[in-house]
C-alpha cells in the first residue's frame, strides 16, 4: 500500500486511519499538533508510545519539504527559498517582511500550463499540481525557518492556483482552522490569470478571500498578444465574474497590471482600462515589468508609470505602484523557479 502524507489529511480521515491501528481518537489530535507545529517525523513525537510511532510509520508519511537554498535580498529581507518536495521537484516560495507582519508566498503547481509571455515560470510548461499538504508544507517550512509569525498567504507563487481549484480550496480552508495557524480568510490572497468558470466556483465558496486578477491589458486584442489564456476568456466575462465575486463577498477585488513599454502602457490603454473597470469595487496595483530570459518587453518608465497611474485615479480609481521586494535576488513575480532548475540541472 502506498503511503500517505498526513498533511493532506483532515483530522476525521486521520481520525479513521489511526482507528483502524488500534488507538483511540485523542492520537490523532496528537499527531495533528505535533504536525502542525512542524514535526518531520513520528518518531519526534515522544509522547505517542514506540510501538505506535512504528504503525504510524508504516502506514503514513509527513511530505516535510526541505529548504534546499535560501536567499536573502540584501535590502529588505526578502527570502526565496528554493524547496524540494519528496519526490525530488523543486518548487520556490518568498517570505515578505512588511511593517504589518510578516506574508508568504506560496507555489501553487510545479510548472504551470497558462504560457503568459512574460512569466519566466510559464516557460518550462507545467509537470503537476501540488496537493493542499504539499502547499501546507511549504508554508509549515516557512514558518519554522523565519521563527517568527506568518500572518498572510498571497498565492503568487509558481502556477496558477485556479487550474488546481481543490486543493486550493483545501488548503485555504485547512490554513484557516484554528487548531492548524487559523490565517483569516481576509489575510489570504488568490491570483489567477481569470480562469472565469473557477471564479465563479470561488465566489460560492463562503470564503472572503482577496481575489486577484492578472488582468494586464485594457482589451482582449492586447491581451491575447501576451496571454494565451485570453483566448477562452474575454475581459468582459471576466469582469462580470469579478462583479459576483465582489457582491457574493463583499471584497474588493484587485486587478494586477504590469506595465510593458509600448505594449499596454499608453495613455488611451490607461482610459480604455478606466472606463472598463469604473464602478466595479476594485483596486489597481501596477507592476514594474521584470526582466526574463528570452522575452523582449521591457518595462516603461517612472514618468510613463505616473501617466497611466494618474488617468487611473482621475477616474477615480485606486492604484498603487507595486513596491519591489526581491529583484536582487530573482524572487520577483514571474522569476521563479526557472533559473534555479537551470543552474543545477534539476529538471524534472
Ligand atoms: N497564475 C497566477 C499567479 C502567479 S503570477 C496569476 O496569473 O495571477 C503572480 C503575478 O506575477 C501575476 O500578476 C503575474 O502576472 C505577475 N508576473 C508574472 N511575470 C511577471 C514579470 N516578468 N514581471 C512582473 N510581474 C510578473
């Protein structure tokens, strides 16, 4: 029988396995804490007799992942970490320090399928979907390594979280139960590309999750230009999903934007996008294209940047420029994974 990772158990189905070894219910709260409180293996838990730790052993494993390179950005204390699962793939999660707490960043699949032109991690095409333990290891790797609280989860990391909808559920659901970090839905964020079938999905689910969307261009004739997946979805569909969302939940919802010199930077993409986007509860965060291999966007200037950001507020609209954290060490949006798999060979 193959064995299974109890970080993808909830505590009922750990509840069964461990009754059926022969051990009453309170063992299963015990593996429970001692797992989430970062233990690797049962033989750490040394309140659980010998005997039983064995039976565990044979039947279940906890996935840990092992933190096989860290980089610290010299300016702000950013962390990617560079993380083997298992069964050997390699995943990259960041760890953001802000005033306000401390936030991770967290891979969702190992590779993705959504092939946006100017995301390195789009490049290598997609192996497979972590399971919810597999995204709770990372964090749980995360959170012993820093020592200090992780009070936000930003799923921005490698893949795209919607094309692997269950186990993110699972995930968020798990990370926010009290007896596991009870992160608050409103501390947790879900980018996707607008895969819209799953946003509607999303907006049932009773969760008030940041939602969002890499949205990138004013009109669909732009966006199919750099991303592939706005062939199945228009903005218009897009946006009228946003606007369940947004009523179902009560959240404002983001529109990610990265801003490509000549491409999607100009004033009239500025005005087409405000009058698109105007009245909907939402916010606009412009991103400073980051350089890929391969790629020949460049990002638009400071002076362009404030253009586009002014006609944006002129109609009203919230924006913030995003605050860079960790291009010295490639841990910026759309670097990760990549290089590292390059560098040392790991191709999967
Ligand atoms: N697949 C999801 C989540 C991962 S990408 C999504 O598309 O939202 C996280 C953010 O980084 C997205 O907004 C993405 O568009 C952005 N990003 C990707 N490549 C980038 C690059 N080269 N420079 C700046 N941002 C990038």
């Amino acid at each position: 029988m193959d064995k299974i990772n109890v970080l993808d158990f909830d505590i009922d189905q750990l509840k069964t396995v461990i009754n059926e070894l022969g051990e009453p219910d309170y063992r299963a709260k015990q593996v429970w804490e001692w797992v989430y409180n970062g233990a690797g293996r049962f033989d750490e838990m040394t309140n659980l007799p010998k005997s039983f730790r064995n039976l565990l052993n044979s039947r279940l494993y906890i996935g840990d992942i092992r933190i096989a390179e860290k980089l610290v950005s010299g300016r702000n204390g950013t962390v990617k970490y560079l993380l083997v699962l298992p069964d050997g793939k390699v995943i990259e999660s960041v760890l953001m320090k802000y005033r306000y707490g401390n936030s991770a960043c967290l891979s969702t699949q190992i590779g993705c399928r959504m092939g946006c032109r100017f995301c390195a991690s789009a490049k290598l095409g997609i192996d497979r979907n972590l399971t919810a333990g597999e995204m709770m290891a990372q964090f749980i790797a995360m959170q012993k390594d820093c020592g200090e609280r992780i009070s936000r989860v930003v799923l921005m990391g490698i893949g795209e979280p919607f094309d692997n909808y269950d186990e993110v559920v699972r995930f968020m659901r798990r990370l926010n139960q009290k007896d596991t970090f009870g992160i608050s839905y409103r501390r947790m964020t879900v980018s996707t590309c607008g895969l819209v079938p799953e946003i509607n999905r999303f907006s049932c689910e009773n969760m008030p999750v940041n939602l969002s969307i890499s949205l990138h261009a004013p009109n669909d004739e732009i966006r199919r230009r750099i991303m592939p997946v706005a062939a199945r979805y228009s903005i218009d569909k897009i946006l009228s999903a946003c606007n369940i969302y947004i009523r179902k939940t009560g959240r404002r919802v983001t529109f990610e934007y990265i801003l490509i010199d000549g491409v999607n930077d100009r004033d009239e993409h500025a005005i087409e996008l405000a009058e698109r986007i105007s009245g909907l509860l939402c916010h606009v965060n412009l991103i400073a294209l980051n350089a890929v291999e391969g790629a020949d966007y460049k990002r638009s200037g400071r002076e362009r940047t404030e253009a586009f950001k002014d006609i944006l507020e002129r109609y009203g609209i919230p924006v913030t420029v995003r605050r860079e954290l960790g291009d010295d060490i490639s841990a910026s949006c759309g670097q990760l994974r990549k290089k590292s798999i390059e560098s040392d060979g790991m191709v999967d």
